[in-house]
C-alpha cells in the first residue's frame, strides 16, 4: 500500500511541475506574440504609405526577429511535453504492475478463503474450537479477514481509478503537444510571410540608394543640430556651475586667507576638470547611476527601432546609419516620459526633430526628442514617468522618440540603462 503511494505521488508530481513549466512558457510566448502584434499594428499605420522605407524593413526584422523566439519557444514546450509523456509512460507502467499484482494477492486471498469454505463453514469451524476463548478468537479472525478483503477491494478500485486519471492526463498531455504543433506549423507560415514581404521591400529600395542616403543626410543634419544645441546648453550649465563654485570658495577663503594664504584658491583648482554638483545634485546624479538597468521607458509602449552607435545597415548595402541614442517606435498619439526625476534645463526646437526636452539629473542628462508638443516648461522639477510631451507622427505615418543619455559632454549608449522587457 505504501508503495502505491509513493508511485502515485511520483505520477502526479510531474504533472503539476510541467503544468506549472507549460504556464510559463506559455505566458513568455504570449507576451512575444503580444509584441509581434504591437509591431504589425504599426507597421499597418506606415503601410498606408505606399512607398517602401527603411523603418518599414526594420519593423518587418523586429517581427521575424521575435517570430523565431516564438518558434522557439513553441519548440521547448515540444520537447517538454514529449519528455513529461515518455516519464508518464514509465511511472503508468510501473502503476499498472503494482496494481496487477495487488489484484493478484486479492485474488489469492478470495480463492484460499472459497476453498476452506468448501471444506469446512465459518459456523463448524467456531464451533471446533477446543474452548470458548478459542471460538471468540476464531470468530475475531473470520471477521477481520472479510474486512480485509472488503478493504483490499476498496484500494483496487482507488487503484483503479487512479490509473485511469493518469491516462486522462496523458491524453491531455497529448492533446496539447498537438494544440502546439499547429501553432508551430502557423507560426512557421507566418514567417515565411513575414520574409517573403521584407524581400520584396528590400528589391524596392535597392535601386534608391542615393534617395535613401539623401533622406539619411537630412536626418543627420537635423540631429547634428540638436546635437549641437544641447552641447552648448550643457556646456553653459557646468559653466555656470564652476563659476558659483569658484564664487563660493571665494567667499569661503576670505575669512582664512590672513591666517593661510596657501590655501586661497585651492577648491576651484582641484575642481577645474569636473563637473561641480551641489549635495543635493550629486545625490541625484549617485541615485540615477545606480538606476543603470533598471530606468523606466520613455514611453509606456514602445520598441528600439535603431540602436546607439554608427553601424551598416542589416540589408541594404552601403547604407550606414548613425545614431546618438536610440530610437523608439511607438503608437500614434503616444506620450514621452521621464525615466528619472530631475529639472527641466532647456526646450530646443530643431528642424527636423521637432521639440525636444532636455532634462539635468546632477552630472547626467536625458534628452526627449521629435515631439511634437511640450508640457512642462524651463526650470520645472519633474518626476519619474511625468509625462513630457506627445510624440511627434511624421507624414510617414511613423511615431518615433529619439532618446539620448549624457554624462556631462559625453554620449552614452542609453538602452543599457533601460529596464528589460
């Protein structure tokens, strides 16, 4: 009996931890497919545009890219279910034996206790006894023995039952390894889709290379502006930060300088090559270096669509694309927001790129641009997820937030510091 048990336990066991393994696969496909859908949604809007475009073949990679995680995926949860299923096999056989040979013994017992009752009934056989004693314990024993074939009777119907329910489980098993070949199968078709599209798209556009490079330059030309605008006003605000800074330590040495001459001067010429924060400021600045990896978005809902840095293009040869932050596309009518709290230090407007918000977190800066209207002002403290502004939508139909991170005159790659998703 205690054995049973145990193979019971281990029978369903396995069950529950692949049930609980297929709900995780499953959310993590979902919420792949969830994107892949946001994606498509997206590209549909820039679809209207007839013409093809570079940020149409960068939707299309981002779905393939996340149309093979999902196969993916689909394949692990194959392969889990066909190893629950050769596990279920064994664990059922080894049921179906212990069971067989419990039924075996019930079936002995009947069989042993039939005979004697041939030769000798319960009644001749009390009555046989030597003494009154021995007829009770005669009597005692009759009974327990019909309850113990009653009981043993009662466990190989559980027995029973219980194999059953581990072949209804199985079944189950089954069916939904079949639930996920077919969605493997329609996945497998849509990416064939998907490619087939990007390579109709990328025949389109590879007689206008000097449309595209001409396209490419004027972006270029937009973003060197605000670029450029957003190094002076970072240069004016340490500027003017070193200057209180020396104003300060002016101030200080005053009153010491009959004592100590020597030390007139010395702040501001330690500091000479850094930005100076207040101790408010550089507890901002501390926090926000700490955030790495875990700021939040700049939009609620949204994809990078071109990385930091300089890089070819995946597709079409002798385009090269030049990025100081990161792009993100979003949905129409979307809302840019901050990923930290700080204070508003400027709002440029460059041909272009629309507006931009330019946020001051101690030494680092976030700037929000291609937006195409503002809500906050110069000066103004903000929090994190405070809403900036709405994404601009251009005559592409393509919503997309150029974000960048600076730490004081440097530009840094700012998708490292965002959370996952």
């Amino acid at each position: 009996m205690f054995r049973f048990t145990c193979i019971c336990f281990l029978l369903l066991l396995p069950l529950t931890g692949f049930s609980q393994s297929r709900k995780e696969l499953e959310k993590k496909r979902k919420k792949v497919q969830e994107e892949i859908q946001y994606t498509r949604n997206i590209l549909q809007k820039t679809s209207a545009q007839k013409s093809a475009t570079l940020h149409k073949i960068g939707a299309l990679n981002r779905i393939i890219e996340k149309q093979g995680e999902v196969i993916n995926d689909l394949k692990s949860e194959l392969s889990e279910a066909e190893q629950e299923i050769n596990k279920q096999n064994t664990t059922l056989e080894q049921l179906k034996a212990s069971y067989n040979a419990e039924r075996l013994k019930l079936r002995k017992t009947v069989l042993k206790a039939y005979k004697s009752r041939k030769s000798a009934n319960k009644l001749a056989f009390v009555f046989a006894s030597a003494s009154f004693r021995q007829a009770v314990r005669r009597m005692q024993y009759l009974n327990r023995l019909s309850d113990y074939r009653k009981q043993q009777i009662g466990i190989l119907e559980v027995k029973a039952s219980e194999v059953k329910n581990g072949l209804q489980a199985l079944e189950e098993i089954r069916q939904e390894k079949n639930g996920i070949l077919l969605v493997e199968k329609k996945e497998q078709q849509q990416l064939e889709t998907d490619r087939s599209q990007k390579t109709q798209l990328v025949k389109s556009l590879a007689g206008k290379e000097a449309e595209l490079r001409k396209k490419i330059k004027q972006n270029e030309k937009a973003v060197a502006r605000l670029n450029s605008a957003i190094s002076a006003m970072i240069a004016r605000e340490i500027a003017a930060a070193r200057k209180r800074a020396r104003q300060q330590s002016a101030r200080d040495n005053t009153g010491t300088a009959a004592a100590n001459p020597k030390t007139t001067g010395s702040k501001s010429s330690r500091s000479s090559g850094s930005i100076l924060l207040t101790p408010e400021a550089r507890v901002i600045s501390d926090n926000f270096a700490s955030g790495r990896g875990s700021l939040p978005w700049p939009v609620e809902r949204g994809y990078i669509s071109q990385y930091f840095g300089v890089h070819a293009h995946p597709d079409l040869a002798g385009i090269t694309l030049v990025n100081n932050g990161v792009d993100i596309t979003t949905a129409e009518g979307s809302t840019a927001r901050a990923v930290f709290k700080g204070t508003v230090s400027a709002i440029l407007e460059i041909p272009g790129q629309e507006k931009a918000v330019l946020l001051n977190h101690g030494e680092y800066y976030t700037v929000y641009s291609r937006l195409s209207q503002v809500y906050v002002s110069r000066g103004q403290q903000v929090e994190a997820k405070q809403a900036l502004g709405r994404v601009w939508t251009d005559d592409e139909s393509k919503t997309i937030l150029q974000f960048q991170l600076w730490q004081g005159q440097s530009k840094l790659n700012p998708a490292g510091w965002l959370t996952s998703r």
